[in-house]
C-alpha cells in the first residue's frame, strides 16, 4: 500500500480542478492587463492564481507517491522512458514557476492601480503573468497527455 492512495483518484480530480482555475485566473489576468485596465480585478486574478497554483501544487505532491509507485515505476519507466524525460520536465517547471506566482501575486499587491508612477510596473506583472501562463498550458498539454497513457 502507498501512501494516500485510496485518495489518489480525488487528489487527481482535485490537481486537476486547481490546475484549470490557475489557468483560468492567469488568462483572465493578462487579458486584463493587456486591455490596460488596471483596477481592482487584477489583485482578485492575482490572488485566486496564486491559491489555485499552490493548490494544484499540493494536491501533485500528495499524490505523487501514488503515481510513482503505480504509473511511473510500473509503466512509464519501463515502456515510455521518453514519458518519464517528460513529467521531469513538467515537474522542474512547475516548482521554477512558483517563484514568478509570487511575484505575480506580491506586485499586484504593491502597484497602486491609480497611480500613475506604478503603470510601468504593469509591464513587469504582465511578464511574470506572460511566464506563468506558458508553464501553465505546458503543463497542462503534458499532464494531459501523460493521463491518457495511464493515470493513478
């Protein structure tokens, strides 16, 4: 028996539902910001990435146990050795993006939307947010596509 695993379906659903709102929130952020609109909705973007982020983070490494055991080591390793190049990828990503969601959740704390002198800071946010979306649908694509060779 591993760890968690008669959790692991939930914890897969819930990966999966804090993954979508992560990616729902940052689109909706840089779309904000692209529209140069720069109110109230960016901080709520902003804050809701960071919680659906650490969330899908979270719910990942609580299940990991389980997918390392049950589809890595039983089927990814030894059929698909590409597929396992591929979550480390994933992976790596996911834990080097955690710095730019705080960044992106910090800044939007800090930029005063009505001020003037912080505008060119949106230029910053908007990088950040531009970096976390990429890794987001990578991520996304990947998990995807590693699901439908075997799930937990």
């Amino acid at each position: 028996m591993v760890a968690l695993e008669s959790f692991a379906k939930v914890l897969h659903f819930l990966h999966l539902v804090a993954g979508v709102t992560s990616l729902a929130a940052c689109t909706h952020l840089l779309v904000r910001l692209l529209r140069r609109r720069h109110d109230a909705r960016v901080r709520t973007h902003a804050a809701v990435l960071g919680v659906a982020y650490l969330s899908t983070y979270a719910f990942g490494a609580l299940m990991y146990p389980t997918f390392r055991v049950r589809v890595r080591a039983e089927l990814l390793d030894r059929v698909y050795p590409w597929a396992t190049g591929l979550f480390e990828i994933k992976e790596h990503a996911a834990s080097l993006v955690l710095v730019p969601v705080a960044g992106v959740f910090l800044l939007s704390r800090a930029l005063d939307p009505k001020s003037d002198a912080d505008r060119h800071h949106y230029v910053l946010l908007g990088g950040l947010a531009t970096v976390v979306f990429l890794v987001l649908v990578f991520n996304a694509c990947v998990g995807w596509y590693l699901g439908t060779l075997r799930s937990v």
